[in-house]
C-alpha cells in the first residue's frame, strides 16, 4: 500500500473497527468523542466527502496517515503504511474509496489491530453509571434486565487505565458501550432483536438506540415491549433490520427514530424498502419538539431515586 491508496479509504471505516462511532452526522461531516482522550462534548470531526478529520479540542487534524500517525505515535509515512496495511488486512480490497462511499450504506468491517479489550462484564452497581441512568431519567429496575456494566482497555492507551460503560448486547455477541465520555462499540456490529412474539406476533418497535428504547419503556412504565422490538445500533445497519422484518413476516412497523435529518431518511427508507403489505408508523410525533425519545423524557420527568 502506498499513501495515494492509503488516503482512499475511507477515515469512518477505521473509527469504526477502533469501536466508534458519530453522534451527529451533519450532510458530509460526522462528529465523534474523540479518540484520543475520553471528553463529555463530542469534539472530533471527519468529513466524508474530503476524508480528513480535525480534533477541536486537541487543535490537530489532517488525512487518514495524520490520524494513524497520531493514534498510534508513530513519526514516520513508511511506519504509518505498514500499521494501515496491518488494519486493513485482507480487506483492503473489499473497501470502497472515500468518493465512492455514501455515508447511507452498510459499512464493513474492518479487524483492529488493537481493538478495546474486555477485562470484565457484570451486573449494573457501579455509581456513575447509576447516576448516569439518573441523568438520562432511566430507572434501575428498567435498565437493569437488558443492560450489564462493562470494563475495558482502550487499544492504544496505557494498559494500567481502565474504562467502564454501559453495555448493551447486540445479535453478534458484541456489546454497544456508553458513559457520559463515550460513545463506541466492542466486538462485532450488529443490531439488537428483542423478541415478545408471543405478546403480538404482527408488530415489532424499531428504535435506533438502546437509551431511546429504555426511555420508551419509562415513559410507557412497562417492563417490556409488547412487541418485538429491534435496535438498530446504527443507522448504517437499517438493511439488517429490514431483512429481519421481512424475515418474520411482520405486518406493522412502528418507528421511534431521532427526529433529525438522518431521522428523516430512515423512516422514508423503511416506508419505501417495506412491501405495501406492511403498515409502517411514525412514532415520533410523541416527541415533535425533541430530538429523540430519552430528550422527551429528560423534560417530563423527575430523576428517578
């Protein structure tokens, strides 16, 4: 690999096999946590369109060789190309360049070199991820069913430091991780199928994340779905979702997707991608002045105790 190909894959795909992913997307640009340093407001951007990135908080960016160099504290190009090659493996050839690349599609996956490390998974006691849980108006007897607390190493970082999160199983056996510093991933990508098909075997609930879902829950003082429901975990994963729907013959689709741009497009994508023979609703109508369900929640609730 020389630097021409290197700068030709696109910079998301990595973020993403290092465990990361956007919390906003905004047309070309997606913002991150970034990943340098744990930080409460998301401060790393990478436009799909140009693939570069820039730290706000860091006061650094530049192409995809700037980022590896800078990830792994390397100095020199040939060093750089040789880690990137590594990354990438025999995949290389499967990954579309950067133009070619819709930010709307599936996005592969790419095997780290230094992925998060799992030191250990157990039932929700921590406090600050409790308080956390408060902060977001979700009680403990809610999350407690469907969420485990993880502790883990980042990639790159001193092994001596450690990080926690909440953790949510998805389909792959891999977990979705969350704390008021992180956004991110562990092991394989994959959305989360929650089946109650006894309740009412023609209907699933599809949200696009898991603290939206424990919000509905809340919000509807259940302690679980009366339909299947499906997370979604990322948008880029809506045609799995899709497959699972048509899989299981459902004949109705209730949304409660983010009521923002990306929001938008999803739900158009279902309505479209669905069959005639499936009823598909818009939801978040519940919420129409907020951005999604946990921000609707925050705002007629108490914290919980």
């Amino acid at each position: 690999m020389n630097a021409k190909q290197a700068k030709q894959i696109p910079l998301n795909l990595i973020l993403n096999s290092l465990g990361l992913e956007p919390t906003e997307e905004k047309g070309d640009e997606l913002i991150y946590h970034s990943p340098f340093r744990q930080e409460k407001v998301p401060s790393f951007s990478v436009n799909t369109k140009k693939n570069i990135w820039h730290d706000f908080g860091h006061g650094s960016g530049g192409n995809i060789l700037d980022f590896i160099m800078t990830y792994y504290e390397m100095a020199d190009v040939s060093t750089t190309l040789k880690q990137l090659d590594k990354l990438v493996g025999s995949q290389g050839e499967k990954i579309p360049t950067s133009q070619n690349q819709p930010t709307s599609v599936p996005q592969p996956q790419l095997e780290p070199i230094k992925p998060l490390k799992i030191l250990k998974i157990q039932s929700l006691q921590n406090q600050a991820l409790l308080q956390y849980l408060r902060h977001r108006r979700i009680r403990l007897q809610t999350a407690k069913p469907y969420v485990k607390e993880i502790y883990y190493q980042l990639g790159n970082a001193n092994p001596k430091k450690r990080y926690f999160a909440l953790a949510f199983p998805n389909d792959s056996n891999g977990y979705e991780l969350r704390n008021p510093y992180f956004k991110g991933s562990i092991g394989k990508k994959d959305i989360s199928v929650l089946a109650k098909r006894k309740r009412n075997p023609e209907a699933v609930t599809v949200f696009e994340g898991f603290i939206d879902f424990l919000s509905a829950l809340c919000f509807y003082q259940v302690p679980q779905a009366l339909t299947d429901v499906i997370v979604l975990n990322s948008v880029s994963l809506k045609e799995r979702a899709i497959e699972r729907i048509r899989g299981d013959h459902f004949e109705k689709v209730y949304l409660y997707l983010d009521r923002d741009d990306s929001g938008i497009r999803l739900k158009t994508h279902f309505a479209k991608q669905l069959s005639a023979k499936v009823t598909v609703v818009d939801k978040s109508d519940l919420y129409t002045d907020y951005k999604d369900f946990n921000e609707l929640l925050i705002s007629t609730t108490i914290p919980p105790t």
